[in-house]
C-alpha cells in the first residue's frame, strides 16, 4: 500500500473564522480527519485500537502556513506516517489549493495510550508496526516550550462539545482557546503563519484551565496552561503549551 494518504476537503464554516479564513484549529482538523482515514486503510483507527485498549493521542504538532484557505475552497490533504522511533510515531501532513499550490504543512508526534492506565505504550511494546517514508522535505518534530510567567491569565472550563471519543478534550480544541485570547481585530490584520502546541496532559470535562500568555514583538503569543493538581490542593501542573508567530 503506497505510506502517502490523500483525501479532499471543502472549507466549511465549521472550521472558519469570522473573516472567512480556515482558523488554527481547523488545520489540525483537517490533519486529525486526514490521519484518521488513513489509520482506517491500515488497520490502526479508533475502533480496531480500542479492542486493544489502545488510543492514539497526540504529543506536539508544529505547523508552518504559506496561505489559510478560505470559505468554500476546495484543498487536498496528503498525509503519511515518518520512521517509528522508539517512542512515538511522527506523521506528516501537508496541504494544496486547487492549483496544486501548498497552503499549510505540518508535523505531529503520535503516541498509543493505554484505555485504562492513561499511560503511554512504547511502540516496541504496542505490537503496532507502521512502515515509515520520508520525502526529505518534513518538518523537524518541535521541542518541549519552556515555560512562562505571562503578563495575562484568561481562565476556562473544559465543557461537553469539547470532547472526543478518548473523553478528554480534542487536540484540535486547544488552539481555538489560544486564538480566543485576541480580539478579532488582531486577527483580521494578522493572520497566524507557524504554531506550535505541546500537550503535556490531558484535560477532561468540568476542569478548569489557566492560560498564562504574553504577546511578544514579531508578533509571537505565548501560552502556558495550567490547572490545580487533585492529589496536592493549592499547587498547579502545565498541560500545554503553545506559540503563534503572526
């Protein structure tokens, strides 16, 4: 079977902004739903991983835009997974407009959970085997963000719509809070060019979540969330990072 998956998209307002641009977050839908079709051709999706009391879950992904589509534009999506290293699974994605020109790529670093202990499966271990390719052209798998104090804290709460089948909050879902804590006006006249997003721990429905960010010359936003720790009352642990270059 040929390691490079392509599917077609239509921008719907689902994953838009306002302004009519593809958002942050739909990237990585379109790259979530890409992986998936793909994981689904090669016996590795949601349902086959559960009667293993396997999921996937994401680590990092760093993303680079040449061009947000926009409402009603039609793009194609090729993903393929990376060599397997010894801990996780890189997959890289990248996406064309109609002309065949690229809009957006992108690099995530899956891993397998187990269902029960929440605790990663190295791949040796997972009896998961997925034959690797490299084009040579691939984005470099982003390091761990250093944490920030931030000049600014923004709270909210993990809610219903926000989870997915793994009944934590959805990978994609985090970068709509990120874009949240600008005004439309920002974005309107500086539309993201790179991110990255470091998840450190899952989030689940009903808990709350501190964003520390800073708005950085270039213009760059930094996040770090935060949320109380259940077994030490009064203390709080990261649970994802993330960088927009504007």
């Amino acid at each position: 079977m040929e390691p490079i998956f392509r599917q077609e998209f239509e921008v719907t307002p689902l994953v838009t902004d306002c302004f009519g641009r593809l958002r942050p977050a739909g990237i990585l839908y379109f790259a979530q739903e890409a992986a998936g079709g793909h994981c689904k051709l090669l016996g590795v999706d949601w349902d086959t991983l559960s009667r293993r009391q396997l999921f996937w879950a994401v680590l990092r992904y760093r993303v680079e835009i040449s061009r947000l589509p926009v409402l009603g534009e039609k793009i194609t999506v090729e993903t393929w997974p990376m060599p397997t290293t010894r801990t996780a699974f890189p997959r890289s994605t990248v996406a064309y407009d109609g002309e065949g020109k690229e809009l957006f790529r992108c690099i995530g670093l899956w891993v397998l959970m187990d269902t029960q202990r929440r605790t990663m499966v190295l791949p040796g271990k997972s009896g998961i085997d997925l034959i690797g390719a490299s084009r040579g052209s691939e984005l470099t798998v982003p390091g761990s963000l250093m944490p920030i104090a931030g000049e600014h804290v923004a709270s909210r709460q993990v809610v219903y719509s926000e989870l997915d089948r793994n009944l934590h909050m959805n990978n994609t879902r985090y970068m709509d809070w990120v874009a949240d804590l600008l005004p439309g006006a920002f974005h309107k006249e500086r539309p993201a060019r790179a991110f990255t997003v470091c998840y450190l721990d899952e989030v689940t429905e009903g808990q709350k979540i501190d964003l520390c960010w800073q708005l950085l010359d270039g213009p760059v936003l930094q996040v770090d969330a935060h949320r109380e720790k259940t077994d030490v009352p009064g203390e709080k642990s990261r649970v994802f990072t993330a960088s927009v270059e504007f």
